[in-house]
C-alpha cells in the first residue's frame, strides 16, 4: 500500500474541527496539526470556516491560545479590507439567504458618504440600501449588522416589534449595537487640547 504524502513524515497530520469563541466571524475552526510544521502557526479563512496550521507537538493549551491569537490577526487584517460596492451587494445577499431565508432582496447596496448622522438606509419602494462610508474599517460583525437591519426594513418598514424579532436571528446583534453606540459617545466626548502641544 503506498504512503499517503501527507503522513510520510512521521506522525500523522491530525485535524479538529470546533465552534468559535463568539464574536469571530466564522463559523467552525479547523485545527490542523502537522509533524513538519515546526515553529510557525497560520491561519486562513475558506469558506465560512477558519483552518489554523499548527505543529503536532503543540499541547491543547497552546493550541487554543494561538487558536485566539490567529483568530484576532486575522479579524484585524479583515476590518482593514474595505469591501467594494459589489462585495457589499454580495455580502447583503448571503447575510439574506442564512438569516431571512432569501425573502430581502434589495435591487442595490452600496456605499455613500452623505450619511453622517445615520450607519445606513434604505428606501423599500426602491429596494435600495445605503451604508455610511465610516462603518468601512470596522469589525465585520458591525457591518453585517448594519447591513441586517436595513434587509430587514425590506421586510418590515419600521422598528416595531416584528422588525426586532427579525434581528434576534443575528447572534451578534447586541454586540454591534453597544459597538456603534461607544463609537457615537466617543464622538460626544468634549476633545481635550494635547497636553504635548501646550
């Protein structure tokens, strides 16, 4: 029987699939352990799940803490990423499809930046979103929020009762909410002189 390339060198390569600690965006961490991996650990997404590479002679203790660790690098390359309105367009339809069963379809999503006082809005009779530019930038559970709440006025037009248990569905809806609601307090706080410039 001939050698599987992948175990030939010595013990086999071992895998392990888990749920996230919650606020990651995936939704399953694979762990592949591999004898020739020595030092290094990486990390990439595929799909709706995240693959962490790491050495087999790592103990479970380390595994989850570079399992953290991966997983905050990689939240942190992904909020730099600004999504073009066409991945925006994507982004809107797949969020529709896992939380409303298909039924908001908007006709349009893009950015716009003459929204300064408001994350998005929508236009139901037109079937048209638009998200402010400065949500671009932040963590991607906040933008998929903002991007929820206004699919879901395609369905409901205003924020009764029936609207909010459209967006209980969201895991992360509280999340994102107390996030925008500490980046509008900070934009309150009276701007102090820089103590350096004095």
């Amino acid at each position: 029987m001939p050698a599987d390339p992948l175990h030939s060198a010595g013990k086999p390569q071992r895998s392990t699939t888990s749920q996230p600690p919650s606020g990651s965006g995936a939704s399953a961490i694979e762990v592949r352990r591999s004898s020739r991996r020595r030092r290094t650990v990486s990390a990439y997404r595929e799909g709706d799940r995240t693959v962490v590479l790491i050495p087999a002679r790592m103990s479970e203790a380390e595994e989850q803490r570079w399992v953290s660790v991966m997983l905050d690098k990689l939240a942190a390359q992904e909020s730099k990423r600004v999504l073009g309105d066409t991945e925006l367009s994507e982004r809107a339809q797949r969020l529709s499809a896992q939380y409303f069963e298909g039924r908001a379809r908007p006709a349009s999503v893009r950015w716009v930046t003459n929204q300064n006082t408001r994350w998005g809005s929508c236009t139901p009779s037109e079937g048209s979103i638009r998200l402010s530019h400065r949500l671009q930038g932040m963590p991607e559970y906040v933008v998929d929020y903002v991007l929820l709440h206004e699919l879901a006025h395609l369905l409901v037009p205003g924020h009764g009762p029936r609207f909010w248990r459209l967006l209980e569905a969201y895991p992360r809806t509280e999340r994102a909410k107390g996030y925008l609601e500490g980046v509008v307090a900070a934009d309150r706080l009276p701007h102090l002189p820089d103590a350096r410039g004095e």
